[in-house]
C-alpha cells in the first residue's frame, strides 16, 4: 500500500435532512456560520477565492473551490501558513431522504509526528463540524461546538 495513501483524515455522518438542504449548507455561509465559521467574504463558487473567520479565535483562512458537483460534491483549496491542504465533502443521498456526508481531508505537508498531530486534529475538528450540521439542520440547534472546544480561559492557561 502506498504511504501517501495513509495521509488523510475523514470524518463522516448521516443527516436527516434532504441532499440539497445540506449541500447547500456548505455552499451558503448564512446558513455555515451556524454551526462552523462565524463570518464569509461569500458562497463558494468555482476558482473565486473566499474567507472564513472564527472570530472567537481571531483567525482567518482562506478557501478556493476547485470543484463544485451540485449535490455530489465541493472540493476546496484550504490555504493555511503551510502549503494548502485539499478538502472534499462528498453527499450521496440515502433511500430514506437522509443524507451521508463524508469529509475528507489530504495533501499534508508534514511527516512522523507532525503528521499525526495534523491528521488528528482534522479528524475531531470535521466530526465537530458535522455535529454540528445534524444539530442545526435536524432540530434547529446552535451548540456552539467550534467556540467551545478551546474555552479562552483553558486556552490562555494551558491545559
């Protein structure tokens, strides 16, 4: 197997609502800020270059869509202080109306430990993000998952 293979994170879940209401979800940052990043520049749309805020953290990053498959899939250009990573949310529509989303995260720019520590934390931040999503889209609930994962109090004193 090969080892670049293995350099991805993925976070996957079922969320009753139907294909479209939650492709758009990720397109329409009115409706992303809910439950991910607090602010936009705008929608996501083919090679227009978009910002997203937390401003909970003061932090910034800019995001390129470099392909967009209306209900199937959003493919991104994640640009960090590294090099950019690649992201792709992939839908597929389930017999029951629900639908599965499936991030996956790719191209690290890190090996051995850094590796691992880049790969974990994508995982449990896009486990965070669709958490979020299903509370949102199901039952209208805003849980504040991304505010609270680093309380400013335990962030500003360690763990």
């Amino acid at each position: 197997m090969d080892s670049n293979n293995l350099k991805y994170s993925e976070a996957q879940m079922q969320i009753r609502k139907s294909i479209s209401e939650v492709f758009q979800a990720f397109i329409d940052p009115e409706i992303t800020k809910h439950f991910w990043f607090t602010n936009s520049s705008g929608k996501l749309e083919v090679g227009k270059p978009v910002s997203w805020t937390w401003e909970m953290y003061n932090f910034s990053t800019e995001v390129i869509a470099t392909e967009i498959l209306k209900n199937k899939k959003i493919s991104i250009d994640w640009f960090t202080a590294d090099l950019p990573t690649k992201v792709d949310f992939e839908f597929k529509p389930l017999k029951d109306g629900t639908t599965f989303v499936k991030i996956k995260h790719y191209d690290f720019n890190k090996i051995g430990d850094e590796l691992i520590e880049a790969l974990k934390d994508s995982t449990g931040g896009f486990t965070i993000v669709l958490a979020g999503l299903k509370a949102y889209l199901e039952h209208n609930i805003e849980l504040n998952l991304i505010a609270d994962k680093f309380p400013k109090e335990i962030a500003q004193h360690g763990n």
